[in-house]
C-alpha cells in the first residue's frame, strides 16, 4: 500500500519546504519550520529548540501554546530528559505517552498536558543545531490507540533535513550581517580617525600661533583664536555626522525589539553568565529613542557582565502607562552609587542618564553591596 503524507500529502510537503525557503532572518525560520511541523503532523503542539553551550537554549520557539500560557510556564526548558536525548543522543523519540517516560522530569505544572510525542534532533553534518518536537496528535485516541506513527517520523525527519539546510542558511545570513556591519564601522573609524586628527592638528598649531602672539600683537592673536574657535566647532561637527552614520544598521533594519533579542542571545553565548530578554506590549518608538534605549542597554549590560561578577542578568522592555521602560537586572555584587560618583568612577552612569534625559526620559540606579543592581530607563511613547 502506497503511503501518503497527512494534511493534503505532498501538496503539504511542498508548501512547508517553500515556506521555510522565504525567510532568512533566524527567528522567522525557526517560526515557520515550526508552525509548518504542527500543521503537516496535525499536531496540538510543536517546538524547536536550538541549543546554547551552557545547558540550555539560545532560542525555543513554540506554536500551538498561547502566550498566556507561555508566560506562565516561565524559564526556558534546559537540556535535560527527553530534550537532552535527542540533542546528545542525535536519535528520534516517538514515545506513546511521554509522562510514561522514565527521562520525563522537570515539567512545570503550568506546562499543557502532553501525551504522544514525537521528536527529530535537526542535524547540519556532525552537528545537532536544534531539536524539533510535537505532541498531542489530533485524532481519537481510545485506550491509546492513536498516536505518531512510523510514516509521520518518516515525514518530519524529511521536514527535518530541510530545516537544517534553513537554519544553517539563516546562521550564514547573521553572520554575513555581522561582517558587513564590523566592516562599514571599520570604514567609518578610519574616515573619522582621520578627519578628526586633522581638525585637531590645525587647532593646536592654530592654538600655539596664539600663545605666541598674545604679548606681541594682541590683534593677530585675536585673529587666531577666533580661528581656533571655528575649527573646534568643525571638530564637533565632524564627531556629529560620525555618530549619526555609526546608528546601529540593525536598528534601522529590524527596529529595537530584534535588535536587542540578537544582540543579547550573543552576549548569553559568548559569557558564562545567563543573559535573558523579555518584551511585553511595546511598540515601535521614534528613531531617537529607540537608539538611545539601545545605547543605554549596551552600556549596562557590558558593567553588569564585566564587572558584576553577576550569574544572571535579565533585560526586559515593557509598556508602563503612556511609556516605554528598560529594565536590566543582575544579581552581582552591586555597589554603592554615591560612593561611586565621589571617587569619581562614574562616567558610564553619566552618560547613560545624559542619553535618558536627550530624548525626554529618565534614569534610575538602584545598587547597593551584595544585593546586585538594577538600572531602569524610562521614555514616552511606545
């Protein structure tokens, strides 16, 4: 007997493929192989995890979950389990009823009841770069009689290779980004490196003719420092036009809310300490604002990471009233911040609540020692 596909056969096959191949950016992939897997299998959920190098997941995304539900479950999962043989293992798991399962541990009690399970690691090579997971197939089950059979394994690990062939792809789109950027900066640093040195230059040959002329021909000397004044304001304006060119592409690009995910998913890769963001109803600001919010979070998530000693560090941008609020929260050794502005350590703070104040919002820092620091910016709008 020949075999068909569920869902329309390979009708449906073909549009999940198609779908996966229009998106490159990583987390529109991750959606669409995931939502593509629930509809093909008629699954009730599904999910895909890629894994990070400290036990956990750098992204998991579901479908079939509400965000209500997704909220309350809370952290991500870690590798463990079931989750973990698939990752470690590079093995399928089709199990009847995963509760059964004597690897099933760890389940928040707010998780959805899940019976039936199937689940492929998603494999570039030698290399696991996800699992992809769905439970709960939609048909009667008396007595258990239904569930994931051997022609739905079949059909998601075919769901599978594609989606390693995606995802790598996706990673190479990132990374490609990641260069273009690293390279225009570059460029820009060397532009700036140069126009400013030579503003400079002239200002303090122009600055010394001055300091020569000033007893001699208090006229001439007159003349020069008015010179003086007129190349410092070319100076600034050079540093000016810098700042506006060096906008994060990014930002432009995916606007403030992706832009912060992917640059603190790297950051929660590249440090031992687990970094974590969470949006809650925030909508896109004006430019300036977005830019300062980033700004400000760059700044504090590089003192909490170098600095801190902190284990965990949470950013989180939700609505508050008619605004919009940054939060960033370690749980390192803190400090104490009047003590810290009399020695005079205090730069990073200043300019932060200066990038507050420049777009109409404000900064607030509460530290104190041992009980790690939280820094909150606040803006209108969103």
């Amino acid at each position: 007997m020949t075999h068909r596909p569920p869902s329309g056969g390979l009708a449906a096959v073909s549009a999940a493929l198609l779908a996966m191949s229009r998106h490159l950016e990583m987390r529109d992939v991750l959606k669409t192989i995931v939502a593509s897997a629930r509809e093909l299998l008629d699954a009730e959920y599904a999910a895909l995890g890629v894994p990070d190098d400290h036990g956990g997941f750098a992204q998991f995304v579901v479908d079939g979950v509400s965000d209500e539900q997704w909220k309350a479950i809370g952290p991500l999962p870690r590798q463990h389990g079931i989750l973990a043989a698939m990752l470690h293992e590079a093995k399928p798991e089709r199990l009847a009823d995963v509760r059964k399962d004597p690897r099933f541990e760890g389940w928040p009690a707010t998780h959805p009841d899940m019976s039936d399970f199937l689940g492929l690691p998603i494999r570039d090579g030698d290399e696991t770069i996800g699992a992809l997971f769905l439970a709960n197939k939609r048909c009667p089950k008396p007595e258990g009689s239904c569930g994931f059979t051997a022609e739905d394994e079949e059909l998601l690990a075919i769901l599978a290779q594609h989606a390693a062939i995606a995802l790598t792809n996706a990673r190479l789109y990132e990374r490609s980004r990641e260069l273009t950027i690293a390279e225009e900066r570059s460029r820009l640093a060397h532009e700036l490196h140069d126009a400013v040195s030579q503003k400079l230059f002239s200002l303090r040959l122009t600055a010394q003719a001055a300091a020569t002329l000033v007893d001699r021909d208090p006229a001439r000397a007159k003349g020069e420092l008015q010179q003086v004044v007129a190349l410092a304001a070319e100076a600034v304006d050079e540093l000016r036009a810098a700042v506006v060119e060096l906008r994060p592409a990014a930002l432009d690009e995916d606007g403030l809310i992706a832009t912060l995910r992917t640059q603190i998913q790297v950051l929660d890769r590249a440090h031992t300490a687990r970094v974590t963001f969470e949006s809650l109803g925030v909508r896109a600001l004006p430019a300036a604002q977005e830019e300062a919010l980033l700004r400000v979070s760059q700044e504090a998530l590089h003192n909490a990471l170098r600095h801190s000693g902190a284990g965990h560090v949470d950013v989180t941008l939700v609505r508050r009233g008619t605004g919009t609020v940054l939060r960033i929260t370690d749980d390192g050794h803190g400090f104490e911040p009047a003590a810290t502005r009399r020695a005079g350590r205090h730069l990073g703070l200043v300019s932060m609540r200066d990038r507050a104040s420049g777009v109409g919002g404000n900064l607030t820092v509460e530290s104190e020692p041992g009980k790690g620091t939280t820094i909150e910016m606040e803006v209108p709008g969103g």
